[in-house]
C-alpha cells in the first residue's frame, strides 16, 4: 500500500470483523484489529472450522476455516493490523476519537470504532493439570485449525460432546492412534455420531477411554510423551499420546464491552441499521454483537453491516469530506489496476 491510510479500531477478528477491514480500505482507511484469540475467525474458525457453510452468497459450499483463510486473503491488499491475543478491556473518548486499552496493556486511539465481538471473548475450559502451560500450543491443543496437521499423530481427545466426538470420527481416518477420553461412558453428541463413533471402536480405530478423567502430563520442553488418566475406580492408565486435544466447551464473556456506557439489549449493542451507529458518537457496532429490530443473526448480514460501518466511519476519520458512490471494480485495489 503506497498511502498510509488512517487507522479505525476494529474489535473482533470474526468473519464480520475480517469483511470490515476490506470494507474500510475500500473507503480508503486501515483496520486496527484488536482481538482476545490467538487467531482471527471468531465463531467459524473456533467453534466448526471444518463444518460445510451453505448461506454464503455465490459460496455454495464453504468450510468455516476456508471462508476465514478466504476473507483474511480479500483484506491483505489493506494491510490491516492484527493485535492478537489482546481482551478489549476499557473504552475512552479521548481527544480526536477514542482510546482502546486492553487487558494486555495495548493502546490504540482512533476517531472510530467499529464493534464486531459476536458472541464475546471466549476461550477455552482448560483442565486444571500441573505444568499444562508448557504443553499448550505445542502438543496440547483447543481447537483444531487444519486436521491435515494432526495425521500420523498419536492422539488423546478429552470431552463428551459434539466437538470431541466429531474430531475423534474425523482424525480416526490419517492419526496413527485416537483414544476419546470421557468422565461417563454416555456422550452429548448427535446420534447419527455416535453411531459412527461406536462403528470406528467395533473396528478397533478408536480406543474409549470412559469413564476417564486427565490425571497428569508427562514430557519434556513441551513435547507430550504420556497422558495419565484416572479410572475415577482408584486406577490409573498410562496412554503413549504424543497430541491432546481438550474439548470442555469455550468460555463466553460478553465482558467489557457492556461496561463502556453503550445502549444494550438483552446483552447485544443497540444501533441504527442505516448507519450501525451506536449511542456514543463515532463508535459503531456489526455482527452478532449489533442489535436492531428485524436483525438477522447470519454472517451475510454482518458482511453488509460492516459496508455501512465503514461509510459511517469515514465521517469521523475525514471530517466535512463525504464518500462517493464507488464501485469496487471502478476503484481497483491497491497495486492492482485490472482484473
Ligand atoms: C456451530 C455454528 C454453526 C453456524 N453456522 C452458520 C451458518 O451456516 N451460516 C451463518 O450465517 N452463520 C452461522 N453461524 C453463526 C455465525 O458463526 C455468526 O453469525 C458469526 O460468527 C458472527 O460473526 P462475528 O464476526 O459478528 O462474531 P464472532 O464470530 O463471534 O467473532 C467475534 C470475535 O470477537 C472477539 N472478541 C469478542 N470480545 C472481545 C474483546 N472484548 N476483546 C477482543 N476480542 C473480542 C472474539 O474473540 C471473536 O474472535 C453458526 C454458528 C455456530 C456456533
């Protein structure tokens, strides 16, 4: 990009947050993308990155992580910033906009704000085992981004439902061994899962562990070498897993942001559909987190809502000056010229 754009704080890195920063580069600004996960995709990519999405205008079949790889790709020509790992914590008006703290000493300020938290900052349940930190991201794992990552692997999955059942069904096919580790031997999957689950252990691909509950980890410089589980009988089992992955279901804190002095309804941010205007000048709200009569809790819905975000915004970050009409393909991108 030959122009430094002016920034605009974009609070959530889902696929709504993802579309807005295209969405404020085509209007000739930069997205400041702060987010609470490691990685952007919110929902899609946290919670069914490989689940088939059929709603997605001219998509009509689209894997949540392949939609997230495809809108972090169609926002690259405006180089937005990623501030991962970071919890929005405190919101301030300050002199020419506002001011974003979060939890992990970040400032950004900016004259707008664009809201795109969804379903909040969530996170994962982590097990409370000793030492877990050292393994985590290395061979202990909450989420699964590309399950090509996983073949040949020796893997232990904890959790008793939808998640560890569909991942245990999935890895069974290129893992070299998956056991699925649960406290009942009774699971809160789908049926038609569970059946192919019960199929896979007939078969000898998959090794139940239930009832069984993580006791300890074992290895060295993060590397797992032995998963210890408890029988909740008094026994112990060793498993020569070399991968975890922990399915406990996610934390959702909808948190600071209904501290910041915004108009709420039942937990959503109330704003004017014609413009995703909040009640606080110049901060703007999209996605599942914006609420309005008629809203449509759908991604498409977020992807026009982050169009008039940006077009609203723009009056604050250039004052007195308004956004012509332009189409995309009159506007180009940056450095492209043609198709
Ligand atoms: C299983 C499942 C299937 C679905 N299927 C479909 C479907 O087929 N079609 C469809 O249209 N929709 C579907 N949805 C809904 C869709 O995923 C949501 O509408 C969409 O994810 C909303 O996008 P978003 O960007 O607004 O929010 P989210 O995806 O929730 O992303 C919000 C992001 O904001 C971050 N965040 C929140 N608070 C903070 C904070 N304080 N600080 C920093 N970061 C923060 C979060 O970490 C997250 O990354 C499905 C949802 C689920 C759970």
């Amino acid at each position: 990009m030959s122009e430094t754009f002016p920034g605009v704080i974009v609070i959530g890195a889902g696929p709504v947050g993802l579309f807005t920063a295209f969405a404020l580069g085509m209007a000739r600004m930069k997205a400041l993308l702060v987010d609470a996960l490691p990685a952007p995709g919110g929902q899609c990519a946290a919670l069914y990155p490989e689940k088939p999405i059929y709603d997605i205008p001219a998509q009509p079949m689209i894997l949540g992580a392949e939609l997230i790889e495809r809108l972090v790709s169609q926002a690259e020509p405006f180089d937005p910033a990623y501030h991962m790992n970071q919890r929005a914590q405190q919101l301030l008006a300050c002199e020419g906009g506002w001011r974003l703290e979060t939890e992990g000493g970040l400032v950004l300020t900016a004259p707008a704000v664009i809201i795109a938290s969804g379903a909040g900052a969530f996170g994962p349940k982590r097990p409370p085992l000793e030492g877990l930190e050292q393994f985590e991201g290395i061979s202990v794992h909450y989420m699964v981004k590309r399950a090509a990552d996983l073949a040949g692997k020796r893997i232990a999955i904890a959790g008793g439902g939808d998640s560890a059942v569909d991942w245990a069904i999935l890895l069974a096919k290129t893992a070299a061994k998956v056991w699925l580790i649960h406290r009942r031997p009774q699971f809160r999957a789908a049926g038609s899962s569970i059946d192919t689950l019960m199929a896979l252990v007939a078969e000898g691909k998959i090794e139940l562990v239930a009832p069984g509950q993580l006791a300890e980890l074992k290895g060295e410089s993060g590397r797992l070498s032995e998963v210890v589980i408890d029988d909740l009988a008094g026994g112990r089992k060793s498993l020569d897993a070399d991968t975890l992955l922990c399915f406990f279901g996610l934390l959702g804190d909808p948190g600071a942001v209904a501290s910041w002095g915004l108009e709420m309804q039942n937990g959503r941010i109330k704003t004017d559909p014609a413009t995703m205007a909040t009640s606080l000048p110049g901060v703007f709200a999209v996605g599942d987190i914006a609420t309005y009569p008629g809203k449509l809790k759908l991604i498409l819905t977020g992807f026009a809502e982050a169009a008039l975000a940006a077009r609203s915004a723009y009056g604050h970050v250039f004052p007195g000056q308004s956004l012509h009409e332009v189409h995309s393909t009159s506007l180009g991108l940056p450095g492209k010229t043609g198709p």
